[in-house]
C-alpha cells in the first residue's frame, strides 16, 4: 500500500520527538551519540541543498494550507514586533521614542520642531503643522494605536466630534504604499470610528491604494484649506 507525505511526515516527527526524549533523559545513549558525530565531517553542499529543499515544502504548504498560512503569518507577525515591544515595555514611551530619536537612520530622525517643541521628520510635517497651528487647530503629534501584534504612531491626531488623523506622506513607491494601506486598513479594522486624511503629492498612487478605502480623505497640497474644514468636522470624514 502506498503511504501519502503525510504518513511519513508524521512518523518522522515521532521519530524525531523519540530520539531527543531519549537524548535528553538516557545519558550513556547521550554520550554514545556525542561519540559517534565527533568523526562527521560537514558538507555545505548537502546542508544547502536540504535548506533549499525545505523551502520549497514549506513554501509549498504556505500556498496551499490556509489554517497553516494563517499560524505562519501569526507567529511571522510577533516575530517582527517582538524586539520594539521589548524595547518599549523596558524604555517606556517616552525612553523608546529617545531611542528612535538616536538611531542614525534618516527615515526615523526628528530634525524638525514646531512652536510648542513638537518634533519631526520631515519638512513636509513641519509645514502642516505650522498651518494648523496658524489656522487655530489643536494638534498632538505621534500618538500611539495599538493594532494587534503592532503599534503605530499616526502624524497629527485632531480631537473633535469624530477622532481625526492626519498622514503625510512623501514617498512615490509600490512599496511605499502598499504598506501605507496595510497600516490604514489594520487602523480602521481595530479603530472603526477613526476618520483619516492623507496629505501627498503622488496623488494618483493615493487614488489606487487608499482611493476606495472607507474615512479617507486623499488631499493634494494644494488642498490645505479644505484640511481645516475637515478638522473642523464641516467636511465628511
């Protein structure tokens, strides 16, 4: 009778589980064991080829196993956000945003400050918040949402009959973008009554990324003026 994959995958898993129980708790096989590798000679080639090997499988499975997919991009997601929630429970708030503040990388550098000592990265946040501040809206810079295994930390917030943020984005890549709409999309699914402008000269990637996203407002710069109606809640959100 002829066995599936799935058949030999679970006998060498048993195996596998065997061999270490047996290792770890039967020290003269332990010992046994460590003698017998002393001799073994390493072949790259072999490790390579079982690596690429193993990739395969398990790109192979990701594709088609949707329980396993969504196990994979669970613990891919809590991997990537593990070493900044460390950092942010063991800093503090106040300790992690000092920390990005250091780091030498341009993108996350606050050169920039505002008349009530607000920091950014950019010129482009300045100048929107130097025009909400000339047109009497209240702003506070950077808060923190929560969405899942990830925090976020919006450009502008504005507090009114609706919660309002303000994005500023700058950057003209696929990249860029798509992930500029992940983040948006996690932001409205987790926080349903929030309302979102994003401000930007690549109007048109805005429009094929955000444009049928529900509470966005897409606005150009030369659109300013409607941003302070928007705050204001005399525009729909």
């Amino acid at each position: 009778m002829k066995r599936s994959s799935e058949f030999y995958s679970e006998i060498g898993r048993k195996g596998a589980e065997a061999f270490w129980n047996r290792f770890h708790n039967d020290p003269e096989f332990r010992e046994r064991m460590r003698n017998s590798w002393k001799g073994h000679k390493v072949n790259y080639k072999m490790i390579v080829e079982a690596a690429r090997l193993g990739s395969k499988a398990l790109k192979r499975r990701y594709n088609s196993d949707k329980e396993f997919k969504q196990m994979i991009d669970k613990k891919l997601a809590i991997s990537r956000s593990k070493g900044g929630s460390v950092s942010l429970k063991n800093l503090g708030e106040d300790g992690f945003k000092k920390r990005l503040e250091r780091m030498k990388n341009e993108l996350v550098k606050y050169k920039y400050s505002d008349e009530f000592g607000n920091k950014f990265r950019s010129l482009l946040e300045l100048k929107v918040a130097n025009f909400l501040s000339s047109n009497n809206v209240v702003y506070s810079v950077e808060p923190r949402f929560e969405c899942g295994y990830h925090a976020y930390y919006p450009d502008f917030l504005i507090q009114g009959m609706k919660t309002k943020i303000i994005e500023v984005m700058g950057i003209g890549t696929e990249k860029y973008w798509k992930n500029a709409a992940r983040k948006i999309g996690l932001l409205l699914n987790d926080y349903p009554q929030l309302r979102i402008a994003v401000i930007t000269s690549f109007s048109k990637m805005a429009e094929r990324y955000l444009g049928e996203t529900p509470k966005v407002n897409i606005l150009r710069w030369s659109e300013l003026d409607e941003l302070v109606h928007w705050c204001r809640d005399n525009m729909p959100g």
